[in-house]
C-alpha cells in the first residue's frame, strides 16, 4: 500500500532543499541584524528550528537512500548537511539504520535514541542503578543536559564512528568549525550568540520530538524472537497532530509510523501517503495534551504491554489489575 509513494522526486527534493536554505541562513541573517530585539530574536530562532530540523530530514533521508534518485546526490548532501545538522553523516546512517533494524526490540536497547528498562528491569536494579535510571529519565536530564550534551559533544566522535570511517568525522567537524566560524567573522559576537541559543532550543525541541515519538503510554516493545517488525512500526511511532506548521517544521516527522513503516518513502510524500492511508492504519495520533503526557511515561510494563509511571510502582494494583 506504501510502495507507489516510496519514490524519490528530484523536483520536489530540490525545491524543499531551497526552502529549507532559506530558513535556515534567513533566520541567522535576522537573528544576528536583530540581536537584542526580542521579538526579533524569538522569530528569528523558530526560523533556524525550521531550517536545522528540515535539513536532519534531508539529510536522514540521503541517508536512506530516498531524498535523490541518485546514491551520489543523496551522499553529497547528506555528508555537507551535517555543518548544519551536527551529525556525522556515514555514522548517523550506520546508527539511525541500526534503530529502524530493531525497532521495538528490548534486547536491542543499545540500538535507540531513548534508553527504556523494563519494570522488572527497575525492581531488580541496585539503588545506584534505580538512581541512575530515574536521573537520566528526569526532564532536565532527557530534555537538556543530555541532548546538548550528546549532540555538541558527543557526536564530534558518536558511536561506531571506527566502523563508518574517521574520515567522515573529521569532515563533518571542519564544516561545522567552519560554518560558525564563518558566521562569527561575519556578523560577529550577535552572530554567534544567536546561532548557540538557536541550536541549543533547536536541539531541546527536537529530541522532545523523537522522544513523543516512541515513548506514548500505548507504543510497542518485545524481546528479541516475539517483535512484530509491523506493529513495532505502526504502534511502536505515534502520529503527533499538531498542525500544517509542526509538519512544515519538521519536514512531516509527525508520521513516523510510515516512516518506520517504509523508509523509502521520502519526507515531502509522508504527510500525503499518511492521509491517503489512514483509514487502514489507525495510526496512534497524539495531541498537544498527549504530547505533553508523554513526560511521566519511564517503565515498560510488560505484562501490560504499555508504558507506566515511577508513581505506578508503589501501586501495584495499578500496574497488574485485577482480571
């Protein structure tokens, strides 16, 4: 049902290219003209989320093959998006390719962007190990400390960067020195400045997004030999409605169920193919209320199938009901 959307489009792929350019070097134009206005800035900083986070998109999508009909282009844009992106493009590849491979599989934690124990998992760790889970499931580890951390630290050498070449890492990291190089040269201490808080909301707001994105009350896990790859997908990815302006923003990651579903679709037909299907999908759709109750979501419940609260352990009734 997928396959008739899971084709490049040159056309569009360049023209959203473009778009995605102007919001990005716009935004740092008027951020840096505009450095001390409020407003100014505010808009400014909502413009280079666009930008940054359609340009992961263009370069998650070259890195499946499915933004370009050609490997090369999709590999050129992919390795030159990564100034702005901040992720080595052969090591992100190699890692997001790990994740859709195993999506869903608790015993393949290593492989996703969020670590999820188990509740046994939890009853059964040492009080270092419940207060190291509950510090890394806190939101100012999830939501900032770690995300700033992993992105501008960790990526400049992410994992299994031995494996996909050191040469792709020391690229991406002259780009990048040489992109905010280039623009503190140019515009200066505004310049800068501006570029650092626009990146570090950029990157709170985005993995809040991937976060929402696997971790509602109703997603999916299983062990290894039991994961169902369909319903890892469809289940597994939630649909986040929140409107034309999240969707343009993002460059459709709101329907990461067909995403997950069928990677070879590219990012411009997602939204179209979530619309034409959606009627046999029943996608799980979260709204801003359920986008924000997705936070107290920290244990997977397996004799549940769904996720729980830290609260919920002291509650055993409410973790195992009475049938």
């Amino acid at each position: 049902m997928t396959r008739d959307y899971a084709s490049p489009d040159n056309r569009q792929a360049v023209f959203h290219l473009i778009v995605t350019f102007v919001c990005y070097f716009g935004a740092i134009i008027a951020g840096t003209l505009g450095w001390g206005n409020v407003l100014l800035t505010a808009v400014s900083v909502v413009a280079f989320m666009c930008g940054t986070m359609r340009m992961f998109g263009i370069q998650h999508d070259c890195g499946h093959g499915s933004y370009f009909t050609s490997r090369k282009a999709n590999d050129i844009v992919g390795v030159l998006s990564g100034a702005i992106t901040a992720n080595p493009y052969y090591a992100m590849q190699y890692n997001h390719n790990q994740h859709h491979a195993y999506i869903g599989n608790l015993d393949r934690m290593e492989n996703h962007e969020v670590l999820t124990w188990t509740v046994r998992q939890y009853q059964d760790a040492s009080i270092w190990g419940k207060l190291f889970y509950r510090t890394y499931r806190s939101l100012p580890s999830i939501f900032f400390i770690g995300p700033v951390f992993v992105i501008m630290v960790r990526y400049r050498f992410p994992k299994n960067a031995l494996k996909t070449g050191l040469v792709d890492v020391v690229v991406q990291n002259l780009m990048m020195a040489a992109l905010w190089g280039g623009a503190y040269l140019l515009g200066g201490w505004p310049a800068f400045a501006f570029m650092a808080l626009a990146m570090t909301v950029t990157i709170c707001v985005g993995v809040f997004m991937v976060y929402v994105g696997h971790n509602h009350e109703e997603t999916y896990w299983a062990s290894g030999p039991d994961v169902d790859f369909e319903e890892a997908s469809l289940r597994g990815s939630s649909v986040i409605d929140l409107g034309w302006f999240y969707d343009f923003m993002t460059f459709n990651f709101a329907y990461h169920d067909l995403h997950h579903l069928n990677s070879r679709i590219p990012a411009y037909k997602l939204k179209q193919c979530h619309i034409d299907l959606s009627d046999h999908l029943e996608p799980t759709r979260l709204t801003l209320i359920e986008v924000v109750k997705c936070i107290q979501w920290k244990l997977w419940d397996e004799e549940q199938g769904k996720m729980v609260r830290f609260s919920d352990l002291k509650q055993p009734g409410l973790l195992h009901p009475a049938e």
